[in-house]
C-alpha cells in the first residue's frame, strides 16, 4: 500500500500533474487530476490523465430522475465524462471547501476519503457531503473513476419547493419530508 507523503500535498497543480506524467504511478495521477479539477484546468489534466476509453460512474450507475437533477449522475465514458462532470459541478454550484483527508494506493486501486461544502448557485443553499472515490490507474492514465457522496443532500441543494411522502418501516406510518 502507497499513501500519499504530507510534502507532495503541498505541490502546485502542475507539479502535481508534472509528477504524475513523470512517475505514472496510480496514487501521483489521481492526486494530479484531483488538484486540476477547476474549470481552466480540468480540460488539459483530462486528456493528460484519463485513458480514452475510460469509465466514470458519478452517484450511481444509472437514475434518470436524479440525471434530470445533476445531469452528470450515472456511467459515462472517456475523458470528455470527466470534463463535463467537473465543469458543471463548478457552475451548479460554488465549491466552499473540498478536502482530501486520505488518499492512499495499492497496485492500480486508489482510494479517496474526503468531505466538501458547496453551495448552489441558483438558489444560494448549501450543504456538508462526504464523499469517496475509488480509481483505477493503469499504464499511467486512470482507467475508471467512481465518485460517491450524499446525493440527497446534494439534490436537496436545488430544492425550491416541495416534499415527499415516504415510508421506511414496513410496519410504520409513511410520513413527511421535506423544506
């Protein structure tokens, strides 16, 4: 297992992709393209990074109702996947905080702990997520890409109005959720 030394958490955006282009080794390429997710720079850190025909999964494999809502959720393909998915996320919403707390390797599987705050930018709310990645590295490139966070509160974000009525406990009263 590789986990990723303090000092290297303290490198520009292009020294990280600079050392992985140099090293290809799994863990410097995800934490290259990690730090090159803004949206001047998430384009070149995508054709430098991501193999071209690799897979990204963003909340789930395939809902269309939440697709209507985050229009990246679901499986896509290729580094426009990757390009596309990060510049919206930067327009939906204002990234407050995004923070890698654990990033560590073992052969070509990278592992990505983390927590953000966004806020939307239609209707100013925002909300605490952690989230997690699993990536696959291979000759250099990442190859697969799975990126997981709390999607209710994520769609919740873009609430303006409504609520649900659920019911959890199969020997329970539904009930109410809801703003």
């Amino acid at each position: 297992m590789v986990v990723l030394p303090v000092g290297a958490q303290t490198q520009t955006s292009e020294q990280a992709i600079s050392t992985a282009l140099k090293t290809r080794q799994p863990l410097d390429v995800v934490n290259a393209f990690l730090m090159n997710t803004a949206p001047d720079k998430v384009s070149s850190a995508a054709q430098q990074l991501v193999a071209p025909d690799a897979t990204y999964i963003s909340l789930n494999f395939n809902n269309p109702e939440l697709k209507k809502i985050e229009p990246w959720a679901g499986t896509s393909k290729g580094p426009e996947a990757f390009v596309s998915t990060f510049s919206r996320v930067a327009k939906y919403w204002k990234i407050v905080d995004f923070t890698v707390e654990d990033i560590f390797a073992s052969g070509d599987n990278v592992a990505v702990f983390g927590n953000f705050t966004y806020r939307s930018t239609g209707i100013g709310k925002q909300f605490n997520s952690p989230f997690s990645i699993h990536a696959k590295v291979k000759a250099g490139k990442i190859t697969y890409f799975q990126f997981m966070e709390d999607t209710y509160a994520s769609a919740s974000s873009f609430r303006v109005s409504g609520d649900w009525e659920v019911k959890t406990d199969p020997d329970g009263a539904s009930y109410r959720v809801g703003e």
